[in-house]
C-alpha cells in the first residue's frame, strides 16, 4: 500500500522485530540498534494487542539518526524478502519446465 502512495516498499515493524531479535542473540548490539529493537518491540506489542510493554523498557520514539537507520534495515529486509521469492520462483519454473520434457 505504501508503494501506492509514493513511499518506499519496506518490511514490516514484524519483520524488523524479528530480525533484530535474532541478531542480538548472536552478538551484542549496540545502543542505537537497542533503542530501535525496543522502539519497534513496542510498537510490534501494541499493534498486536499483546501484553502491554513494560514502562521501563518501552520505547515511543527514537532519534532522526535511529529513524534512518530503522528505514534503512526496513528497505534492505524487503529487498531481500522479494529477492527470495523471486528465486523461488525461478527454481520452481526450472524445475517444472524440466519436468515437462521428461514427460
């Protein structure tokens, strides 16, 4: 929708959460990258309705720098996420197509 309106494709605050999450778990981040986690952990948590983020780890904005970062991870994970289906596609196509001439 937001490519629609003239905005840039990007990845969902879920996606961001998500990837995020499993970056920290293989190395330490860093304070910036820790206020953008926190920021979108607490936007994902509302958006979702799931229990309430606790006030002293929530996050309800972040600075200019951190937003263009935050964007910048959005774009590359959409980026990679049609690069991926695009592929699929492709390996599927292949694979049908030799299908077919075998039988």
């Amino acid at each position: 929708m937001k490519a629609l309106k003239g905005d840039k494709p990007m990845g969902t605050d879920a996606e961001t959460y998500a990837y995020l999450y499993t970056a920290g778990l293989t190395a330490p981040i860093g304070h910036d990258w820790g206020q953008i986690y926190l920021y979108v952990a607490t936007k994902t948590y509302r958006r979702w309705g799931k229990n309430e983020m606790p006030t002293d780890i929530a996050v309800e904005s972040i600075s200019d720098y951190q937003m263009q970062e935050l964007n910048r991870l959005k774009e590359w994970l959409y980026r990679k996420r049609t690069q991926v289906r695009l592929n699929r596609q492709r390996t599927e196509s292949r694979r049908c197509s030799s299908f077919r001439r075998y039988y």
